[in-house]
C-alpha cells in the first residue's frame, strides 16, 4: 500500500508563501513521491482566506500551534492584526484534506506559524525562533497524523517503509 501524503505546496515549487515565493526542495524521494501520486499538495494560510503575497505572521508570545487551538494564543501579523481565525480555518481545511485522501503522513515546512514543527518564529518579528509547532502541524498531530519538517525527508522515508508503504 502507498500511502499519501499531505505536503506544503511551497515544497513543490509552488509560488504561495508570505512573500510570494516558493520553497522548492529539489529530492530524489519527493520526485518519486510525485510520479507515485502519492503527494497531496495544500498550503493552509492560502486555504484559510489569505491572498499572495500577505503580511507575515507569527504565533504572538511565543506561544504555538496548539494552544493557539485551545484558545489562549493568537496568531498576529506584522501590522498588528489579528489573524487567528485564517490561521485556524486554513488548518481544518488541511486537516479535512488529509483525511479525505487518508494521509497518516505529512511533510511541511518548518518555522511557519502554520506548518512549522519542529521550530517556529517566537512572535516578535526579529526572526527569533523557539521550539514548537505551527497550527496546521498540531491539528494534524491531535489527529494522529505523523508530521516531518523539509529537513527530515530521509526520516519519512523509513518512518513510510516501516509503515509497510
């Protein structure tokens, strides 16, 4: 069985991070993940209402992904905004997509406010990061979905064979 897996549209070269570009991982796996048919593009702050290119934001206080769920953190951009409910709204859409296409596994990019999961930025815009992860990455964990940063392509290639993909 192949298993899916939901993956950060920037990663694929896809134009739709804050600033307008992508984030293009160029990897033997991910081109062979794609001939496979077993990627399942999405970028949530895209899915959750924002447009091309937008303010850049960040999980205020230092908080993350998770409590951001629970209700005690926002989510703010550079101008002060209050971006919560996108950032939320774009994870359910993420979240919603993965289980359609039943992917137990997920590879985003790390340090977003909504993919980030191994590290993202600590809400003071001075590109100071702490460890936690991004809104959509602790949705699709409450949800048993098992996420990997850009950086840990290998570590999804065994976690994917032990799973018997």
């Amino acid at each position: 069985m192949l298993h899916r897996i939901l993956v950060s549209a920037c990663l694929l070269g896809r134009p739709v991070r804050y600033n307008g570009s992508a984030k293009t991982v160029a990897h033997a796996l991910i081109e062979q993940w794609q001939r496979e048919g077993r990627l399942v593009p999405v970028c949530p702050e895209v899915a959750g209402g924002f447009g091309v290119p937008r303010p850049p934001a960040e999980i205020a206080d230092a908080a993350s992904g998770a409590t951001v769920l629970e209700g005690s953190a926002r989510v703010i951009d550079v101008r002060g905004e209050d971006v919560t409910s996108q950032f939320v709204g774009g994870a359910h859409v993420a979240l919603e997509l993965a289980l359609a296409h039943d992917c137990r596994f997920a590879l985003l990019v790390d340090g977003s406010p909504s993919c980030g999961s191994r590290a993202i930025y600590d809400g003071s815009f001075a590109g100071r990061k702490h460890a936690g992860a991004g809104v959509t990455t602790a949705l699709l964990r409450q949800h048993g979905i098992e996420v990997f940063a850009e950086t840990e392509i290998d570590a999804l290639h065994a976690r994917l064979l032990q799973a018997g993909a």
